[in-house]
C-alpha cells in the first residue's frame, strides 16, 4: 500500500506462478522420497492408503474424542457430524468452509474482501463472521485438540486428516473456550512407523494445480515421523476492470462534465485488455510435520509443526445496489456513485485507489491520496506438544502445549468503483500461547472422569487505514475522513473443568460437566490522520482533544457452565439422549469507533442454555444408520452490530460500526444424518435440518421507533441462518475384474435463504427485508482405481449445474456509503486428479 505523503509503504509481495510451481514440486518430491525409499508393499492397514470408496460413506464406525475418551461416534449422546478422510476425498472437499454442505445446522463461508482471509462461522444460529480481534468466534475451531482463537485464517485446508468432528450445541465443558454454539475438531493422522505415503497432483478450470504428499516412515525404535504438505493456485474467477477502458469518455455511463453536473470523467488507466485483475484467486502452500514417541505401552508424546502461507488476490465481489451521490453534493467522492458502477454478476469497477482531491475542498486541509493492492496475504505457524502418560490402568495425564502465530495484511475497495468512496487497508499480527493439563480416570465399570485446567495468552496488533469520504457532514462540502488505527488488544482466559459419566444402570448413564471461567481483555483505540495528526473531523463528533485515543479495560469477567445428559441404549441398535447445557461468548467494547460515546460503547457477554433430545440407531444389519436430534436453545444478550447508530452514539449523520447487545430470543429445530448400504459398494448419505428463531425481547437502547426506524424489531428473524437444508450423496463403487473399478458419486446440496437485515436506505423499515437467496448445488466425481488399489484417476466437476449463487453479502446504504455489495460463489469448475500411494 502506498500513502502519498503518509507515512506506510510495505513492498507489494507478488509471487511469480513459475516460482511457486517449483517450489511446490520440490516439497511433493521431499515428502514423497521416505516412501519410496522404505516402501515395498502397500499396508492396507494405514490410513493413508486404505481409502477405497467402498469405506467413505458406510455405516462403518467412526470414534471420536467428544468426551475426552475415545468412543464410537453411535455411543456418544452429543450431536455430531463425523467425516473420515475417504469421504472428504469421494466429495472433492479440499478446505474446512466446503464441509459444511452436508453438515445440519451448520454454516461455513468464507469472508468478503472487507474481512480479509477469514470465515462466516455459525453452528444452529450461533457463531460471528467478523475477524475483529476485540469479537470472540462463538464457534470454538481446533487442529488436533489446539484451539484456533480468531476467525482470521480459519480458512483451513483438509490437509492430510484423519477425520473432522462438528459438535453442535454448547460445548464449553469439552472443548474450551468460545463454543458456545459447538465446535469444529480436525485430527490429523498421526504417525505409526507404516513406511507409506502417497503423491497427487491436480490440475483444472483456471489454471488451477494442486500438489499434495504426505508420508509416514520410522526414524528409530519407537520414533515415528509424518510430513504432509500441499499447495494450490487457481485463477480467480471475478474480473477487476478499468471502468475508463470498457466505458470511454463521452459514452452513456461515463459523460461527465456536464452543464447540469461537474462531475469528472473517468479516464482508461490502460489501453487494450480492460481487465485489470482476476479476483477470488486461490494462492495456497502448508506443511505439517509431526514426530511421535511411544517408548512403552503406557507413555505417548506427539510433536506437531506446521507452517501456511496464503497468498491471492483478494475475494471476488460485485457491486448489487448503489445509492445515487452526486459529485455536485459531496465532491469528496471523485465522481458520481450510482448504479452505473454495477458490471454484471463477476465483475466490478475496483480501482483500489483514492485521490487526495482539490483543496479548496478539504476541510482540514491535509487529506491524503492513498492507494492499495488488491490482494490478500496471510502467513502463520503453530508448534504443539501433546503428551499422554498411563499412570495406571484406570488413570492417564494429557498436556497440550501450544504456540501459534500469524500475520496478515488485505485490502478492500468497498464502492467497487473508481469512486473515493471506502478504500481500507488491514495489517494484523497476533501470537497466542496455550495450555491445558486433562487427567482422565475409571472407577471400576461405573464411573468416567475428567479433570482439566486451561490458559491462554493472546494478543494482537491491528493497524488500519480506512478513507471514508462518503461521509457528508455539510451538502457541497467534501468531507475527507481518513484515519489511520493502530490498537493493541489484549486478552487471557483461565478455566478450570470437571465431567464425570456414571454407569448406574445396565445401558443408562448419566453425565455431567463443570466449567469455570475466568477472562480478561483490553483494548487500545489510537486513531490519526495518515500524516500522524489529529483529524479535526473527530472534534465534531465530539472526540477527546487529543484525538480519539482511549484505553478499555474489560477487566476480569467470570462465568460457570454446565452439561448434564442422560442416555440410555434401549437395543444394541438404539441410543436415546437428552441434554441441558450453557455457553457463552465474551463482551468487551465497539472495536471501530468514530466518536467519544462509541469509545464508550461496551457490550455485555452472551449466554446459551440447550435443552437437546436425540437418537442414534444402526437398523437392518446395520444396513441404514439414521440419528436425529431436537433443540430449544435460550440465547440471552445477543450480540450484533449496528450499522447506523442511535442518538446516544451519533444518530444516522455520524458514521457506525458499534456492536451492541440486541436483545433475547430463543431458536427451536432438528437435525437428521443417514447413511444407506443396501449392498456391497453402493452407499447412499444424507442429512436435514430445521431452525427458527424469535425475538423475545428487544434492548431498549437499540429498538426501532420513529426516531430511531432502522432500530431492531421483535418481528425480525435472525440474520445469517437458513430455515432450511439438506443434503444427498450416492455412490457406486463398480468392479472390473482384472481392470480394477471405477466409482461414480454425485453430491447435492441445499441452502435456504438467509435474513441479511432490513434496507438500512429505507426510512420506515416496513417490508423492508432483505435476503440471500436460496441455492441448490450438485457436484460430481468419477473416480478409477486399478487392482492394486495404488493408483487413482479422478475426474470431478463441481457446481455442476453453474447455478450463480451468493456467499456473503456486506450493505453499507445506511452508513451514507451507498452501497451492497456481494461474493458470488464459484462458478463451474472442472479438475482432473492423479494419485499414487506408496
């Protein structure tokens, strides 16, 4: 980004395609050369080779580690999507937001440019897309019993796992911190000393190439090691043009000046090809290495590293809807802002640069011209250790230790336009240290226990330059609201645990959790000018002399959650559960102020109590598994944002980005997984799922009224979660003899709508909803193997029906920016995969 006479110029880190390919290559072959050193027979024991279609969508058992012991997914009284690596592979999942098609209840995106590379993470109504760090997930994401603390860089890749575990419902009592709407559990394969491994490459729609490896090999007596990597690059699929060059001077969209408006003309920046950049690129490379000690029966000890770097252009967006504003009314824009800048449905006008403008304009006189490169670039790694020590027969001691790091740095032209009009600029670091202690026991045949304690120390660095013209203080005044933050926040969480399960009957138990909590944050808002000075428009929202400059000190804050179940297995096929559990999310204040009272502007923490009732059951021979659960869940202090504020911070003329607490309500639903193997090779997978949701009352401060009509309202439905999906999947695995099998899959997926808001432009708000619309998806795989089962050719093809449909959307109308924009999804993609296990 550059800052004419600013004070930040970071080098634009652009990597050549040749570069990354051979760098890429040279990994595949590191990985890859354990295996073809030590291997001289497939071992069909080992995961990493036993991944015939045949397994992927069963009713074989998957265990899990829900309750801190390893237990059969069907004996576990917790609701729970269970992937294993084979089906993920038969699905052509690739990353942590596509395992959420098929997954109940469960919503997974990933972020619009604005939020850089980070997801929209929600399990039944509960969890937080925005990648502040002053905002806790409320989905608890964790890579092997470590926890992810922020949303930012969440985007995982399924890289060389052994299966994924969705819990859904509050689980802070199991899984820690910030699950109040459940968690998302990735386990790695851990290494065994098997001597195998296995290279693929892909290549499709795009340019797109991918290289993963992965290989597991003996380093000494009781010393095993496992080192995976992969890397992908994909053209993006959103065209960035130069508006100048598709539309010339003195054409229909761009005339100015005229006698009636002063408006510039927008100039080509290029000649020939109009298009400037293709965005929602993909630029991905990770390796994990993990060596583990067993010396003895009893004693385990995992070391785990890893290292990912994301580098691509920014997500694609397209502009749906702007608001006309005039140059003659706020010249501070550039140009005119209207509907014109919207291009079609994977386009946009970005310019990803703002000019200072003339001075007779400038209110304080020292605006600044700043400019961005649209792209996005995260870089992060993690170190872990996990020791397990058998004490005795009925007790063992569990420690993780963890350090991760990252650091990012993305751009964001909002107007999607040559306009001046919402240019913003991130840089975040952010280090995080954790510790948890587990001590697990038996007593005899009638009781399991755990006993656990857990910190963690984090802090972050978010500096940001944001240029906000739209603002317009004064009709005809140009008001060049610029600012640059840089706020260190601050954070640590202390818990102490208990969950007990006692056997007290032949086939019922009866289980119970406690979690104490004890967290602290601060945050320390520093906002200038690009120059380093104060900008007097703050004084007129009241801001402090100096600035606004503040420091919030949360404090410590305390909190005691609950789990208690009961299940009972009426048959050897039949498991029947119920549950009443809590969670909730921290408070801590409005992370982007514009004004001394939005300083001021704190916000209590969230809370959650689940009642829950279920079944599992394994029917016909095992031939169908079907599990079903219902929920009512009490949500009380909901937290959100407000994008145009009332009196108290402001009112409709200063700018809003408070999060406040919105009121109560309570969701109700079901959810049904099912899987279906009538014979040998065909397997049949699906799921449904159901959640509304009331407003059952609403915090006064931000109630809607005459006054205030953009306000909440009880009637409103709650933003983000579809009423409705479901999903199916079959597959055949087709037998050729001598020849090998060939398997043919098809996926298809359902999203009902989701409630994004009402038009904050609207001035009555009646009737004034606005969704994302429903999609259905079907993807597509055909898959050869030969009689060795050692190699595979895949072909697959998803969104295969080209449906265009939206992921994300971001309406800044109300704030006086004038615009709605949105991320399309994918277009229909192509990719060929071959892969070789050693």
């Amino acid at each position: 980004m550059i800052i004419t006479g600013g004070h930040f110029d970071p080098s634009n880190r652009r990597s050549h395609m040749a570069e990354r390919l051979a760098t890429a290559s040279a990994v595949v072959i590191a990985l890859a050369q354990p295996a073809w050193a030590q291997t001289t027979a497939a071992n069909p024991a080992d995961p990493a080779v036993s991944s015939a279609p045949a397994a992927a969508a069963d009713t074989a058992d998957i265990v899990v580690t829900a309750q801190f012991r390893a237990q059969r997914l069907q004996d576990t009284p917790i609701a729970i999507t269970a992937v294993n690596s084979a089906l993920m592979e038969a699905r052509s999942q690739t990353n942590i937001t596509q395992i959420a098609d098929q997954a109940p209840n469960v919503t997974l995106k990933p972020n619009g440019a604005s939020f850089g590379p980070s997801i929209v993470a929600s399990i039944r109504g509960i969890g937080q897309g925005d990648f502040n760090p002053a905002l806790e997930p409320g989905v608890g994401i964790y890579v092997d019993d470590v926890y992810y603390a922020t949303v930012t860089g969440a985007v995982l890749d399924l890289l060389d796992l052994d299966r994924v575990e969705i819990l859904r419902g509050p689980q802070g009592t199991l899984t820690g911190r910030n699950s109040e709407g459940g968690a998302i559990k990735l386990f790695s394969k851990k290494p065994n000393g098997s001597n195998t491994g296995y290279v693929e490459g892909t290549y499709g729609s795009r340019d797109r190439i991918g290289l993963r490896a992965s290989a597991d090999f003996t380093l000494a007596d009781n010393l095993y090691a496992r080192l995976s990597g992969v890397f992908k690059q994909q053209d993006g699929y959103v065209d960035q043009l130069d508006f100048g060059c598709v539309n010339p001077p003195g054409s229909a969209l761009n005339p100015y000046p005229t006698a009636e408006n002063p408006s510039p003309v927008i100039p080509a920046t290029r000649t020939g090809k109009c298009r400037i950049n293709k965005l929602g690129g993909i630029g991905y490379t990770a390796l994990r290495g993990i060596v583990r000690y067993a010396p003895t029966d009893t004693t385990d000890f995992v070391i785990s590293a890893d290292y990912n770097k994301d580098s691509r252009t920014v997500a694609g967006e397209t502009l749906k809807l702007a608001s006309d504003m005039p140059y003659a009314t706020n010249p501070a824009l550039g140009y005119d802002y209207g509907q014109r800048f919207a291009c079609g449905r994977y386009c946009n006008y970005a310019s990803y640069s703002n000019l200072a403008g003339p001075d007779n304009f400038n209110v304080n006189g020292n605006a600044v011209a700043t400019s961005a490169s649209p792209r996005s670039e995260y870089e992060g790694w993690g170190i872990s250790g996990t020791g397990t020590i058998e004490l005795s027969d009925n007790l063992s001691l569990v420690s993780i230790t963890a350090y991760r790091q990252y650091h990012t740095t993305f751009a964001s032209d909002d107007d999607l336009s040559p306009s001046f009009n919402g240019l913003g600029y991130n840089d975040l670091t952010f280090r995080f240290f954790s510790q948890e202690l587990r001590l697990n026991g038996k007593v005899g045949d009638l009781l399991d226990y755990t006993l656990g304690g857990y910190y963690n120390k984090q802090k972050s660095v978010y500096y940001t330059m944001q240029d906000i013209r739209y603002i317009n203080l004064v009709p005809g005044l140009a008001s060049p609201l610029q600012l640059i933050g840089n706020d260190p926040v601050k954070a640590n969480s202390k818990a102490a645990f208990a969950n007990v399960a006692a056997h007290v009957a032949d086939g019922l138990t009866l289980s119970g959790g406690l979690r104490y909590t004890d967290e602290y944050k601060s945050y320390h808002f520093e906002r200038s000018l690009p120059t380093g000075s104060n900008n007097l428009l703050f004084d007129l929202f009241e801001a402090p002399a100096d600035g606004l400059t503040s420091i919030y000190d949360g404090g410590p804050s305390t909190r005691l959650d609950y789990r208690v179940s009961l299940d009972y297995r009426v048959t050897p096929e039949l498991l029947v559960y119920g549950s009443v559990s809590t969670g909730f999310k921290g408070g801590g204040t409005s992370p982007r102020p514009f004004n001394a009272a939005q300083v001021m502007a704190t916000f209590d923490p969230e809370t959650l109590t689940a009642y829950e009732l279920g079944f599992k059951s394994d029917l016909f021979d095992r031939m169908l598994r079907l599990n079903v659960s219902t929920f009512y869940n009490v949500y009380k202090k909901i937290q959100g944002p407000l994008l145009v504020c009332p009196e108290i911070y402001g009112g409709a003329g200063s700018p809003c980005g408070v999060y406040a607490n919105i009121g109560n309500g309570h969701f109700k639903g079901f959810e049904a997984e099912s899987t279906f193997s009538p014979v040998e090779g065909l397997s049949f997978d699906a799921s449904l799922s159901y959640i509304t949701f009331k407003y059952t009352k609403i915090d006064p401060l931000v109630a809607a009224s005459d006054a205030y009509p953009n306000g909440a309202r009880l009637d409103d439905p709650f933003a983000g979660v579809p009423k409705w999906k479901w999903s199916f999947g079959a597959q055949y695995q087709v037998p050729l003899g001598d020849a090998g099998s060939i398997t043919p899959r098809i996926d298809v997926a359902y999203q009902g709508k989701l409630y994004q808001g009402r038009d904050p432009s609207v001035a009555t708000q009646m009737g004034a909803r606005e969704y994302i619309p429903s999609y259905t998806i079907a993807n597509a795989r055909l898959t050869y193997r030969n009689p060795a089962n050692d190699w595979e050719v895949s072909v697959e093809c998803t969104n295969l029906f080209d449906k265009y449909y939206i992921l994300t959307q971001f309406d800044l109308r109300g704030s006086g920016a004038g615009l709605y924009k949105v991320q399309p999804a994918r277009p229909r993609e192509f990719a060929v995969t071959v892969k070789k296990t050693f």
